[in-house]
C-alpha cells in the first residue's frame, strides 16, 4: 500500500495541522513528517487466581498518547473463557487510573493500561499485552483526556453504553474503556469505538461508520454476563487535541469493518481493518462484539452473555499485532471470544483513526 507522508505548512501564524494537531511558532515555517510510533512492552502473566485481574502499561518514550489497545493470550479450551479485558485506558503515571470526577482528567498523557480480568476459570497461558501509539514528531503540542462513567450495568445481558465528547474546537483522536470491579467476573467492556454526540448517532448510541470524518466522541459499553452488582460501573476515555490549537485543517477519518461471528461455544473471531491511501496516519482504534448493524442502529449486545473481547491493537494486514517500536502500523484489529454457550447473530467490529492534514 503506498502511504502519503503527512506534512505541516505554515501560512502566518497558523499551521495546518497533521495527526500531531501540533501549534506552531508565530513566524516558523516547518517541512517535517509527522511521527507515529508503537510501543509495547510485551506480555505480562496472568490473572492466576479467578475474579480477578492484573495492569500492565505501555509508555511514550517521547510524544504524546493518541490512543493504545491490548491483546490477550487465552489457551485452550474451556478454561481459555476465562480471560478477558477489562480494561485499555490511559493512565497519568502507568499505574493509576482516571475514576473519579467527569471532564478532562489529564493532559498530555504518556501511559497506556492494558487490563485483563478473569472470570470463573484461568489457565497458565493467560496474559496480557498493551499497546500505546505515540506522536514521536517534534511538533506534537497538546492533548487532554475526557472521561465519563455509568453506573451499571447490573443487570445480566443488558447494556450499559457511556459516551466522553471531546472540547469544542478539538479533535478526537482516540479513546478507551473500562470497567470495574474485576471481582464481578461477568462483567466486561465488549465495545469501545469512536462516534458523534449528535441526533444522526443517537447522541453516540451509534458508531461512526466507514468513511466518515472527524468525529467527536468515544463511547464504551459494559456487558454484565451474570447478575447485578450496586458497585458496576463502565468508563469512556477520549484522547483529544489541545485548547487553543487550530484543527481547521486537520482530518480525521473513521475506518470501520464488521464480520459475522464468533458464534460456537468456546470460540473467537477477529477483524481487521485499515487506513487507506490518502486517508493520513493511523492514530487509534476501537473494537466491539455485537448484535451487528453498530453503525445504523443503536448498539446492541452480542447473542450470549458470556461474550468479551480478548484484544484491540495495532497489526498487519493480517491481524498480526505489531511489535515494539513498529512505525508503519496502517490496520487495526478487533479480537473477540465467546463464552461456554452459543452465540446467534453475533458480530465482530473493528475500527481505525486516521489522520490527515490535506497537504
């Protein structure tokens, strides 16, 4: 696939802005490529004991965060149900998290968690492994996190959907779920996407869809496969540009694909889907299992309570994760899994972020 090199253009004292969304210097003029580079540390064991979960983060060695991902090792199988994500947020410090008040939480984050629970079963291949994409270009300015959370959802097979919009005037360039408590083994994140807060979306209800530009929001659901608890409650992160920049001429476009399955008992399914020629720079992604038709209709739950998702992260075209330092990462994939029971009309839905300054 040939990639365009995004570049910066200075006219007086606005920059046209490229995945970085970068300020520039009254009066500087710049020429240079924008960054993106993948970092992960590799996998981190466990959980080893059920209802239970463990954190590992990826760190930007420089630049900011513009989104991250996990993948998880499960086994085989009936204990490899077991192993889910509970989690792929950002993180100020690479260990705590952003659970308290609504709004922007943090700015200019480096740290990405990747969080995986267990339910009722674990094995000794469980792991997990997270991802951060980083702008590594000198000219990354500013970004802010926006955080929103939902109690809920308590009930077995209901859907709990949260949306975090972006500040007017930004961009979105990425986003992350959570849940909690891990000792609810039931409970988990099954979509994390990007989306609009507006009346065509059902005020975020409804996934971007493939080819659309610039949305402003980023929605998670939380799925309760086995009962209430009064203390369940489903976190959205979006990843946004900076106040105060210039994004006038910054794209940002939604790649979206959505395949049938998995529907056997004990089985898993992946999508994988792209940045085109001339769409920009892959900068995030988002990953669901669902009713299907995420980006016409409202979401809705997958066919089994037992359903979770094992994995979104940054790969080859053929749903390959990418390694550590990788700068060419162009696709996205979504790896999901079901439970011990059958799956009906369940689907697999992947996205990707790309960005583009025009130029």
């Amino acid at each position: 696939m040939k990639k365009r090199p995004l570049r910066h253009l200075v006219a007086g004292k606005a920059l046209a802005l490229g995945a970085a969304l970068a300020m520039a210097v009254a009066g500087t003029a710049y020429a240079n490529s924008v960054g993106v580079t993948v970092k992960t540390p590799g996998a981190t064991l466990g959980p080893a004991s059920t209802f239970a979960e463990i954190s590992t983060h990826a760190d930007c060695s420089s630049g900011l965060i513009s989104g991250g991902g996990i993948n998880q090792a499960i086994g085989t199988g009936t204990s490899s149900n077991g192993n889910k994500v509970n989690g792929s947020a950002p993180s100020p410090d690479g260990s705590t998290e952003y659970t308290g008040s609504t709004g922007v939480v943090g700015t200019d984050v480096t740290h990405w968690l990747g969080i995986g629970g267990s339910g009722g079963a674990v094995n000794s291949d469980f792991s997990s492994t997270p991802y951060a994409v980083c702008f590594t270009s000198s000219l990354v300015n500013h970004t802010q996190v926006v955080m929103n959370k939902l109690a809920g959802p308590t009930t077995s097979g209901t859907v709990g959907l949260v949306v975090a919009t972006c500040p007017a005037n930004t961009r979105l360039l990425g986003g992350g779920a959570r849940i909690t408590p891990a000792s609810v083994g039931s409970l988990k994140p099954i979509a994390s996407f990007p989306t609009y807060n507006n009346s065509a979306h059902s005020y975020g209800q409804i996934a971007a869809a493939d080819g659309e530009t610039n949305p402003d929001s980023w929605a998670a659901v939380g799925w309760n496969g086995g009962g209430g608890n009064s203390n369940n409650t489903t976190y959205a992160y979006a990843i946004c540009s900076g106040n105060n920049i210039n994004v006038s001429g910054a794209t940002v476009k939604v790649r979206h694909s959505e395949v049938s399955g998995p529907t056997a008992a004990t089985s898993g399914q992946t999508a994988t889907v792209g940045c085109g020629g001339g769409d920009g720079k892959l900068v995030s992604g988002g990953a669901a299992i669902s009713g299907g038709s995420v980006t016409s209709t409202a979401f809705t739950g997958p066919g089994s309570v037992g359903d979770h998702l094992n994995g979104s992260f940054p790969s080859d075209s053929g749903g390959s994760p990418v390694g550590d330092g990788s700068t060419t990462a162009a696709y996205w994939t979504a790896y999901t899994h079901t439970g011990g029971g059958s799956s009906p009309s369940t689907y697999t839905d992947a996205w990707v972020l790309c960005a583009d300054d025009g130029v």
